[in-house]
C-alpha cells in the first residue's frame, strides 16, 4: 500500500517546520526566527484558505515579528552604545559575525552559531583596540555587545512563544 499524503497536508506540514524553525531561530544568531515564524502561519493561511488564520492575526503576528526583530537589534546596538562602542565597531562585529559564520559553517549547526558569536566578539574587541588603543575598553564593548545579545534573545524568544501560542489558539482552539 503506497503512502500518500494530501498537497495540502504536506504544506501544513511545511508550515509546522517553518514555525518550529523560526522558534529556534528566535535564540540562535542569525536565524530570523519571528520572520520564519510568520511565514510558517502565512503558509498555513493560505492552504487553508484563511478559515482558521485570518488577516487580522497575520497583521498582528506580523507587528510581533516587527517588534521582536526592533527588540533584537536595538537591545544589541544600546547596551554595547552605553558601554561605548562606536558604530564603527559595532559594523566591525555585524560583519565579524557574519564572517565567522561562513568560516565555521563546516561544523554542522554548532559551527555557524560559535562562528558567528566568535566572530562578533572578535570583531568588535579588534575595532574597538584599534580605534582607541585601550584593551579594556574593546572588551568591555565586547562584554556589552553580548549582554545585549543575550538580553534581546530573551525578549526575541518571548515573543516568538507568544506568535505560536496565537497561531496555534487560532489554528486549532478558536473554532
């Protein structure tokens, strides 16, 4: 007996992995887990012809992502700002995070998020020194740069827990 699974239960089931990957995200760097979380529930939307997913929770679950990627980077960009890195370090830490993920992406998973936390610090601790010539400042830039780091995947987390609890009262309590 052949296994068959209907279109539009594989695309719910795509849909599924969309969200679960976005509520992953919402904690590893890089990943853009709100994003992918609303996009999940989009697809859902979609495939079921917005019986159970409406605009309105789309346009709310939309702010949501909007609120928790402004919570990401501002959070980030504040904290290291208020320990006094300059912009120019904090561009150096983007781009040593991005860097670092591309050096170490050989490593599976592990390997992307070391690299891109490696990469950041590094970045901004090699700025930051180069800049104003004071190690202690690069670090304490850097140690800022990661407590905001820390700080806004907590938030960012929040609010992706929140965006399922919504899509799945929606999708699968409300009616």
């Amino acid at each position: 007996m052949p296994l068959f699974i209907s279109p539009t239960s594989f695309g719910q089931a795509m849909a599924l992995l969309l969200i679960g990957i976005g509520l992953a995200g919402s904690v590893l760097p890089i990943v853009p887990g709100a994003f992918l979380i609303w996009l999940g529930v989009l697809l859902w939307a979609l495939l079921d012809g917005f019986a159970t997913v409406g605009w309105p929770t789309l346009i709310v679950l939309g702010l949501l992502a909007t609120l928790s990627y402004a919570s990401n980077t501002g959070l980030t960009v504040l904290l290291a700002r208020h320990v006094g890195a300059s912009w120019k370090a904090i561009a150096a830490s983007i781009g040593g995070g991005i860097l670092g993920a591309i050096l170490l992406s050989g490593l599976p998973l592990l390997g992307t998020i070391i690299g891109t936390i490696l990469g950041a610090c590094l970045g901004m601790v090699l700025f930051e020194y180069y800049d104003k010539r004071d190690l202690r400042q690069a670090i304490r830039a850097s140690t800022g740069y990661i407590v905001g780091y820390l700080m806004s995947s907590v938030v960012e987390l929040f609010f992706a827990l929140l965006m399922v609890a919504l899509f799945a009262w929606q999708a699968f309590f409300a009616n």
